[in-house]
C-alpha cells in the first residue's frame, strides 16, 4: 500500500479545475523532507544541499527548496539561467557538467556559480574559453563496480562521468599552480539506491582519498560532495531510507576518517534531487477506455511523454485507483495512447476492477517525472499543480497547447 497526499475528495474539485493529466506536488511534503535531511547533518557546520534542478525544473518548487536553505545543482545553460534568475547567488549555485559547452562555462563563470570539472581535460578548455576560478571542484570515478555489502549497486567503470584518481591529483596541483585556493571533490557512484548505506559507503571512500589527495598535493580542502543517488521506495514493499540514520553513518565516518586526518572543517554537500522530490509528486490521469483482447487493457490519459521512466528503464510506479475500494481485483496492462508498445505505466499488475472514467494517481513522479517528458506522437506537456501548506493549489505550469508545439516550425502557418 502506498497512501496518496490527497483525498478522493481533494482530488475529484481538484480536476474540476485542472483537466487530467497533470502533476501534483505537495509542499508540505517537500518541505517536510529538506528539513529531514538539514536536522540530519546538522552535525556538519557547512552542510548544503545543492537541489538537483533536472528531478524538477519548476521555479516554484525551487522556490520552496530556496526557502528551505537549499541551493541548486545545474548542467546546462538554461538551468544556469533559471538558477540566476530566481536569485540563487553563486555560492548557492553548483554547476556539475559533463561535455560541457564553452558558453555553459562562460555562462557559470559570470554568476559565480562552483564549477565541478568532470574531466581533467577540461583544465586546459576552461582556461581556454574563461578563467580558472578560486574555487573549484574535480569529479571522481574510482572504475569497477560499486557494491555495498555482496550488492553490486552500479558500474562506475562503465559511467563516462568523473576522472580516475591519478587524473585528479594531477587536476589538483596544476589547479593549485593555477592559483585554485579552496578544492572540493564530487562522486555520484549509484543511483536511486534503497539503502542508508549509500551514503555512508561513499562517504568513506571519498574520505579516504580526501586524506591522500591532501597529503599528495598540500590543497585546502574545502568541500566533499555526496551528490545524488540516494532513491525512494518506489514499491511499496520496498524500506524506505532513513535520512536521520544516513546523516549518522556519514558523520561517523567523518569522525573516524577526516576529523583524524586534521580535515575536521571540510563541509559536506548534497546534490539530491530524486529523494527530495520524487515522493512528493503524483500523476493524475483518467481512465478513458478499457480494451480486453489476450490481456485487459485500461487505457489513461496520461502517456509515457508525461512520465517516461517505465517506458524507458521499465521502472515500477505504484498506482492508486482512486474510486475504487482494493478488494475486488483484476491484472491488467495500464496503457498511454502513445503508437508505442512500451507506453506502459504497468504491466500484469493486481488492480481493484477499473471502470471508464475512474481517477487514478501514479505514484512517485516528483523526480525525474516532468521533467524526462518530452512530445513523441505531437502529444503536449501537461500541466503542473502545487499543492500549498494551506490546502489551496495553485498553476504552476501550464499545459502546452498546440501552438507551442508549432511555434518552433517554419513552413507551417496555424492560423491559415
Ligand atoms: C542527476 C544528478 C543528481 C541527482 O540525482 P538523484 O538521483 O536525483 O539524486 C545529482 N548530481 C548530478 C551531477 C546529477 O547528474
């Protein structure tokens, strides 16, 4: 079972006023979860959590996260300038890219924004198209695989992210020579991981080398950087993670590693954006038909463009039939419209006996939901809804219309 942060009730005069589908954020939960996670490593004097802008690239949620303390982590130009434009000053903005484009960097530098290198061939390219910062961060990949325990969680060796450990104590002393005064280290070495280990197990790795690094090179380590990767429990069987337990795992291997090490002041940083989010979102959809032929099909409103993640890592995302009691069940295949067999937000799954025009809430689309949508058939972007604190919701994006759609085209005049 998993519990919606509606009611039927809010639900049903919610879609009096917002036509299905559409997103649904809850800010009371959101805010609930960042202060979770500050009361956590509240031990750090530094901490900061840089909110991830890609889980949900919507200026009112990032508001609520701004309100909440956190800054934001950026990867392309218009993150940057959505970053800038809702007042996020540098310091508060970390610009963690990949294969990135001069003018991002150009773009990064102007704002002030903590650039962390994620090749050590981008020394030469960043003094190529800007300057050397004093304030910077290297990107590491330790290769092999991740495991916690006998899991393997992720595969760094195959991840085009980061640079290996030789890379980046080079990075540091020709940084340092460079006139680089604080240095900061970043890894995200799995993803959506279900464990209060994840953190803690990174923590004591990227601790360790902090110690070596510091003792090669004689840099002021200022920073290390978690990043992302800890997940949700998107089934409903599934533990979720503690965050008050995680923040004590890290804090114990800070005072075991670094605080030894004479790296007590270093300030830890997260860059989260699936577990601050990905929970407090939903899918909103409409059951519009029902098809049986070697399976039973409910067909909804919303389609994989709306939320892409079964389709595209057949990710499971629990779903609600709102108007319908658990008791009474059948398997079914839910359905987008999409001319794509894998437009599926589940397969062979146990639901309560659906009828035509019955509510449905797919779970967990806070993170990663709107945001990886995208218009395969020409359909439209949805709308995006907050839930406030007093009950009250409120647009905070609109649906797209057709002429957003061609608005972009030469040769086609809709008007005509
Ligand atoms: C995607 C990403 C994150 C956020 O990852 P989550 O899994 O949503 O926590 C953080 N940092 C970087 C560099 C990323 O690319």
């Amino acid at each position: 079972m998993k519990t919606p942060f509606v009611t039927r009730e809010q639900l049903e005069s919610l879609t009096q006023e917002f036509p299905t589908p559409f997103h649904l954020y809850d800010e009371a939960g959101i805010r609930e979860t960042a202060r979770a996670l500050h009361q956590a490593f509240a031990w750090n004097e530094g901490f900061k959590e840089y909110f991830a802008i890609k889980a949900t690239p919507n200026p009112s949620i990032l508001k609520i996260l701004q309100e909440e303390g956190c800054g934001v982590d950026t990867a392309s130009y218009v993150e940057l300038l959505m970053a800038d434009k809702l007042g996020f000053s540098g310091k508060e903005i970390m610009f963690s890219s990949n294969n990135t484009p001069a003018d991002e960097f150009v773009y990064a530098r102007e704002l002030g924004a903590t650039i962390n290198l994620d090749a050590y061939e981008d020394i030469a390219f960043l003094k190529s198209v800007t300057s050397i910062p004093k304030v910077i961060s290297c990107r590491y990949n330790p290769g092999g695989v991740f495991e916690l325990g006998t899991d393997i969680m992720d595969n760094p060796e195959e991840a085009k992210f980061g640079m290996t450990k030789e890379q980046l104590i080079q990075a540091f002393i020709e940084l340092k020579e460079l006139g680089v005064e604080e240095f900061g280290i970043h890894a995200l070495l799995a993803s959506n991981t279900v464990s209060n280990d994840y953190y803690p197990e990174l923590a004591r790795q990227l601790f360790e080398l902090a110690v070596e690094v510091v003792e090669k090179t004689g840099v002021h380590l200022g920073f290390i950087n978690l990043s992302g990767g800890v997940g949700v429990n998107y089934k409903p069987e599934q533990e979720p993670n503690d965050i008050a337990i995680i923040g004590e795992g890290v804090h114990r291997v800070f005072d075991a590693i670094l605080k030894p090490a004479g790296l007590g002041h270093v300030k830890i940083y997260t860059e989260l954006g699936r577990f601050m989010l990905a929970s407090h979102g939903l899918l909103v959809t409409r059951v519009t038909h029902k098809k049986k032929t070697y399976r039973t099909y409910v067909g909804v409103d919303a389609s994989a463009v709306n939320l892409l993640r079964p389709a595209m890592y057949g990710a499971y995302h629990h779903i609600t039939n709102m108007d319908r009691p658990e008791e009474l069940t059948e398997v079914v295949d839910v359905v987008g419209s999409l001319c794509e067999n894998n437009d599926k937000f589940a397969k062979q799954r146990e639901l309560p006996v659906t009828e035509i025009g019955d509510l449905l809430v797919i779970h967990d689309t806070g993170a990663h939901g709107f945001s990886m949508g995208y218009q395969y058939n020409a359909k439209l972007r949805s709308a995006e809804v907050l839930l406030q604190e007093d009950g009250q919701a409120r647009l905070i994006r609109r649906a797209e219309k057709p002429e957003d759609y061609l608005a972009t085209l030469y040769g086609f005049d809709i008007e005509k």
